[in-house]
C-alpha cells in the first residue's frame, strides 16, 4: 500500500491558490485537534451510514452541518498560519457552529411541536445557524455563492416593496428565520440530506482508492493503452481524467492531481502549453459527468427528480462518451497537424503488470458500479462499496505477510465469503471482519503502516467534503426562497414567454444564466439553482425533465473552462506555465463537444435514451437513439477538424467554415437540416479525400517525442 498519488509540495502550492484546504493538516498541537475532528467527522458518517447509528434525518443534517462549521474556521487559519488573534476569532465561530448543532439536537423534540410558531431563544439560534454557514462560506469558497444566497435572503425580508410581477405577499422575519434555520426547506434541506448520505460516502471511497495508489493504477493502464498512439500524451491524459472521474467529482482537485503528471507529459511531447493544460483542463471536468460519481451532482438530481439513481446514470452515459470522444478526437487532430507521433513502447508501462500489482482495487468500483445499476440505492451502494475497499486494503496488508501462495488464495476466498455474507447478515459481519483485521493490523509494523493510511484517508475524506457540504447548506437559503415565494416561477415565466417564440433561444438564455453563476460557484449549487428556476419551465416548454436537468448541469460544468474565471484552467496555469486565460481558450476548444451536446438531447431526448421528440415518434425509440448518436458523432467529427483546422491536412479558412456550417446544420435540428447537414458534411469529406491525395506526393517530416 502506498500513497502514490498524493502531490508532491508542488502540486499541494498550486492547488491551495484555488483550494484553501489543500494540503495535510498541520503538524501542530492544534492541527492534531483538527485531525482528530475530521477522523470523528467521517466515522459519524459511516456509522449512520451503515445504521449502527441510526438519528433521525433531522439530526443527521444538523450534525452534519456542526461537524462543517466547526472544522472550516479553525482549519483555514491553521493551515495559513494565521496570527493568534485571527485564531482565536476562528475557533469562537467553532464553537457557535457546534453550539448551533447542540441546540438543535437538545430542542429537536420541542422544536418539532412548536414549529411555525418559533420562541425568541429559537430566533436568536437560527440567526446565529444562518450568520455561522454564511461566514463558513465566504471564508472557504469567496464571497461569490454567500452574495447570491444573501440576495434571495433579501428578498424573502423585503421582496414585498419590489414592483409586479417581482413582489411577493410580505413575510414575517420570525417566519423566515424559521423557515430556513429549522426543518428541511433551507439550510438543513434535500441539499445537506444528500451531502450528509450520498456524497460524503462517496467523498471517503475516492480518498481510500487514491490511498492506495489508484491514481498510479490508471495513469499505468491510459499509458500503456495509448501512450504510443499519434498524441499519445493527450489521450492518456483524457483517459486517466475519465477513469479518475469515476471516482472523484472535483474537477480541480482532478486538474492538479492528474494534471501533475500529464500536462509536463504533453508538453516534453510537443503540444503547446497553453494546449496541454486545456486538455487536462477539459478531461478533468469532464469526470463530472461520467458515472457513477459524478461530480455528486447524480445523487441530488435523483432525490430532486423522484427518481432511481441508475436513470440518470442512464440519461448521462452517452453524452458523457460521446464528450470524452470528441475531446480524443480533438488531440488527435491535434497531434496530426504538429506531426506528433506515439511515445516510445520500450518506455511505456505494461497496462497487464498494472492490474497484475492493482487488480483489487478495480473490485470495489466494480461492485458499486454492479449495485447502482441492480437498483440499490446509492446510500446502500457507497456503504457497501466503502466497506468492500476497508476489507480489501486491510486485507491485502494482511496478506502480504502470509507465508504462502496457497494460504494467501485461501485468505481471500474466506474474505470474499465474508464481503458476500453481508448480503444475507447485514452490515455487523462486515463490522466484525473490520474489527478482527484492525486489530491483526495492529500487531504488526507494515501492517501499523496500513491503519495510518486508513485513519488519513478519513481525516481527508472529510477535508475533501467541506467545500461540497458547505455549499450544499448555504444553497438550501435559495431553495427555501423558492418553496416559500414562488421566485422560481418569475424567472420561469419569462423563459416559458421566449420559448413561446423560440425554443433556442430560451436554451440559450437558461445556457448563459449557467455559464455567468458557474463563473463564481462550484457545480454543485450552480446546478440546484438552475435546475430550481430553469427545469420547470422548460419542462414546460415540452423537454423531459431529465434533460432539462441534465442540460443546466452540462453547462454548470462548462462553467469552470469558459472565460473570464475558468477555474479549472486557471488551477492548470501553473502546472503548464502559461496564462489561465489562453488555456481557457483551448479547452472551449477540446470541449466543444460539451456545448453541442446539451442542444442536441433537448431537440432528440433518445440521446440520454429518455422517450419523447419528434425523432421517437417517427422512426421508433430504438432507430431514433440509433441515428441520433451517429449524428451527434458526425456532427461532433465534423467539428473537430473546424476547430483545429485539420483533417488529414491543414484546412483554409473556407474548408473550417463549411465543416462549421455542416456540424451546426445537424445541431439545429429544424426540418431539412439534418439532410443540409449530411450533404454538406459529405461534400467536406470529398474535398478533403481530394487534398489529401493531391498531398501525399509531399507529407511533412513526422517529429517524434524524445520524452
């Protein structure tokens, strides 16, 4: 066991100019304290999880926001080495966030009797509650999300004075406090119930898998498939980001991580920086879309939605492959134009001595991937999935100090009855196992090493978890603006009016009101908002719930690559040396994809294979999911070569724009388009056939990487 993937202090510096947290906890008394509340912070979780403890829901979520607040204060000034007074500040405001969770588990019953008509000590606590998630808020993820969320406070308390049709009936400040302090509508709202279940156990079973080196694992196998292949550098890097997506949902942690090996990679290979951190950029992104993490936005979207966790896996499967392609195919026209060719094979990895060495760690991802789509809910998933890693990673230490092969095999058989017997015993013969090989653990130092990775992978599991849990808390006071004003339909409205005359253009505006909030919030709360004021009224408008879902979420995501912010681009800039702005630039490219992609599935849902459109009811739902991924995948072909500007051979300006008019005919998908759009696309092909011919007397020399 090892921790391979850890960046080095490099990579911990570039991250922490986007990520206060990044870092280890500080090797300080105090740093120890923090330590020892983030490990106590992670076993809550899994004990509720695994129902050992089992408070009710109300608890949890309170709980669950004390353990957050509690930790951010402290951690932020400690980990940047803040003056006494700072600290003394910081642990205060500790101290009402755990003063916030006693009060509401004390009062829980009497709070549940008097609710809507709050006492005055009830007030003064859920202002203090709303004040300390604010504060947390702004002090961890910058004033962005904390001024949007303060602006729906506003208008809960004087939205009453505003002129029609943007003035509500007037509310009481004790009926607002009450509202979003206490019950689940604001900050304890469907937000936190999914970030204190789904999202922290999947959090904790990322920090195991990258514990024990599963960063190396894929990093070895994307080499080994592609690294000799034209642009072989990119396409590992696209590899390695996807299958780190199904992991992990945080695009920039993804960036440094990955991007740490891969950008340097690209660039001893010949791209250009600016290039290479837009690829990493744009394949780290794209893990939030690919299941089953991602991003963690799939675990609220289905509790919003009503519905089974493995429909939307389902609506995201294709787009989320079909995104990952055209960003293979970009670097590979990249690649072409430059005359960059595969690495050496005598200096790649062997993908089969990988798994050989790695194989066990591919089993928990399997499992959870096999219970998600067998219709287990994702809190069952997780806990099992987490519980499957713990036995296999303990296990192993175990293993490794048996005297033979023969035992060893009878070791694991045993340990695989035990995982099985969970299925029939429940959760305690898991228990008992974890127990037994804590303790053989204990007794002995390779296996002392191994309970140190564990205990630290809980301790940076809930590290991890605080910006994600601290959004989800501060984006319940807009949930609760919309369920106790009805704001959401305003806005709805006048999407519901452009869509009377254009539905592209109501696309259009919901698109760019994603991109503007993803400038300054995380993913997570730029999708509830969205989704919250946009999802019903293009429902409305006739586009499946989930593709409208689906739709602000892709655009949430393409938020964090598009100017002037572009986190994940700027979280790259060092890494590649080059300005976060041109990366930002290059990874619209690669993605380009991703903004074609989201038009396309509303105008033909079949392509996140949900029933409806124009396309199901004339062709049938099969040949209609048929032909609209191969006109996606046409489309998207089509593009690539517009965008790079070449195809074989470097293309004119009017050879990209006919590519350009072909790919977007298929994207507008109004009647004759699709037949221009084919008819243009095949006579780019005929061009290009033609100049590839007339140049094959004279290719260009081929530069070969000397990484």
């Amino acid at each position: 066991m090892h921790d391979s993937n850890r960046p080095g202090d490099g990579a911990a510096a570039d991250l922490s100019k986007h990520d206060a947290l990044a870092g280890a906890f500080p090797k300080t008394p105090e740093g120890r304290l923090l330590f020892a509340i983030a490990f106590l912070f992670s076993t809550f979780q899994i004990a509720t999880a695994a129902h050992l403890l089992d408070p009710p829901s109300q608890l949890l979520r309170a709980i669950h926001v004390g353990f957050v607040t509690v930790l951010i204060f402290p951690l932020l000034t400690a980990m940047a080495r803040r003056s006494g007074l700072v600290r003394g500040v910081a642990w205060s405001l500790s101290a009402l966030g755990a003063a916030v969770a006693f009060y509401q588990c004390y009062e829980y019953a009497d709070l549940i009797v008097r609710a809507g008509d709050p006492l005055p000590r009830d007030i003064v606590a859920g202002v203090v509650a709303i004040g300390i998630v604010f504060a947390a808020a702004w002090a961890l993820m910058g004033p962005a999300l904390p001024i949007i969320s303060g602006v729906f406070l506003a208008y809960c308390l004087f939205g009453e004075y505003l002129p029609a049709p943007l003035d509500h009936r007037g509310y009481d400040f004790s009926q607002v406090i009450d509202h979003m302090a206490y019950g689940t509508e604001g900050i304890y709202g469907i937000p936190t119930l999914v970030s204190s279940s789904y999202i922290f156990l999947f959090i904790l079973f990322g920090a195991f898998l990258e514990k024990a080196g599963m960063i190396q694992l894929f990093n070895d196998v994307s080499l080994s498939l592609v690294g000799a292949r034209r642009g072989g550098a990119a396409k590992v890097s696209i590899i390695s980001s996807a299958l780190m997506g199904t992991i992990s949902g945080s695009g920039v942690a993804n960036v440094v991580t990955t991007g740490q090996f891969t950008i340097p990679l690209m660039k001893r290979f010949g791209y250009r920086a600016a290039f290479a951190g837009g690829v990493e950029a744009t394949a780290s992104m794209g893990g939030q879309i690919m299941p089953p993490v991602m991003g963690a936005v799939a675990f609220i979207m289905a509790e919003t939605l009503g519905v089974e966790y493995h429909e939307v896996v389902k609506a995201a499967l294709i787009p989320a492959i079909l995104y990952f392609a055209s960003a293979f195919w970009m670097v590979h026209l990249e690649a072409g134009k430059r005359g960059l060719l595969g690495l050496p094979k005598n200096e790649l990895p062997s993908a089969r001595a990988a798994i050989a060495k790695g194989w066990y760690l591919i089993l928990p991802l399997a499992a959870l991937v096999w219970l998600l789509f067998s219709g287990y809910t994702p809190l069952f998933a997780g806990t099992v999935g987490l519980g499957f890693t713990l036995l296999l990673i303990l296990g192993s230490s175990i293993a490794l100090g048996l005297p033979s092969t023969a035992i060893r095999v009878i070791f694991w058989i045993g340990l695989g009855l035990v995982a099985a017997a969970f299925f029939r015993f429940g959760i305690e013969v898991v228990v008992i196992a974890l127990a037994i090989l804590i303790l053989a653990n204990a007794i002995w130092k390779g296996g002392r090493e191994t309970l140190a990775i564990c205990r630290d992978a809980l301790a940076d599991g809930a590290k991890t978890a605080l910006p994600v849990a601290i959004a989800c808390a501060l984006v319940g006071i807009i949930i609760g603006t919309m369920t106790l004003t009805g704001a959401a339909n305003t806005f709805g409205q006048f999407i519901v009016s452009v869509g009377g005359k254009s539905l592209f253009l109501s696309l259009l505006l919901t698109m760019v009101t994603c991109l503007v909030l993803g400038m300054g919030i995380p993913t997570i709360p730029n999708y509830i908002i969205t989704s919250s004021i946009a999802g019903p009224a293009l429902l409305e408008l006739g586009v499946p719930l989930i593709v409208s879902h689906m739709f602000v979420f892709y655009f949430g995501i393409l938020a964090d690559l598009t100017p002037p912010v572009a986190l994940a681009c700027f979280a790259a800039a060092p890494i590649a040396r080059e300005s976060g702005l041109k990366i930002s630039l290059e990874a619209i490219k690669v993605a380009a994809a991703g903004f074609v992609i989201p038009f396309m599935a509303v105008y033909s849902p079949a392509l996140m294979l949900q029933d409806g459109g124009p396309l199901a009811a004339s062709l049938g739902y099969p040949v209609a999911v048929a032909y609209i991924v191969f006109k996606t995948g046409f489309a998207i072909g089509l593009w690539g070569p517009a965008v790079i500007g070449f195809a074989a051979v470097r293309l004119t300006l009017l050879e990209r724009a006919l590519a350009t008019a072909a790919s977007f005919s298929m994207l507008a998908a109004l009647p004759m388009t699709d037949e221009i759009g084919f008819a243009l696309g095949a006579f780019f092909a005929l061009v290009i056939w033609r100049k590839t011919r007339a140049a094959k007397a004279n290719p260009p020399a081929p530069k070969r990487s000397t990484a």
